[in-house]
C-alpha cells in the first residue's frame, strides 16, 4: 500500500515595521526634523491637542539621504514626528 504524505501548509510570520505599528495604531507621519526645530515642533502640535511620538531617524533605502548622513556624521540626530489626535483632554502643562 502507497503511503500518503500530507503537506500542512505554514503560514508566513507577518514581519511588521515600527512604522506600520504607528500607522496601525493611527499615527500620521509628519516631518523627519532636527534640532531645534523638533522640540518647536512637537510643542506646538502639543499646544494644537494632538498627541506626538518621535522616533529617531535611521538612514535607510535608496533614497538620498546624503544630507541626513551628513549631519548624522557631524553629531546632528534627526527625529521622525509622528500625531494623531488625544482621545482624552489634555491636561496642565507640567513646566508651569
């Protein structure tokens, strides 16, 4: 009598991205920015209500980034601005 293999098929482990997380969850990306425009513009979307996450910016693709490289090299960190808008209020401002 013939022996009959069964194959059972396994699926692929879905790798998912740190940004397809974020963008999952609802963050929109915005700007990939250095100091001191970064703290300028994570307080203003803060004063505006939303909520804002950075990430730091890693080089990576292959697109220009001689730029970001550049800076990178000379001790610039760059920071990927990601919103979206606060489910809750937002409360006091802990500086003041």
């Amino acid at each position: 009598m013939a022996e009959t293999r069964r194959v059972i098929p396994i699926a692929q482990a879905k790798v998912v991205s740190p940004e397809d997380q974020l963008l999952k969850d609802g963050w929109i990306r915005q700007t990939v920015i250095g100091e001191p425009r970064l703290s300028e513009i994570v307080q203003n979307y803060k004063a505006m209500g939303f909520e804002v996450h950075v990430e730091e910016f890693k080089t990576e693709g292959d697109g220009c980034n001689t730029c970001f490289d550049a800076g990178q090299e000379m001790g610039f960190m760059y920071g990927t601005v990601y919103v979206r808008k606060r489910s809750e209020p937002a409360g006091e401002d802990e500086l003041f």
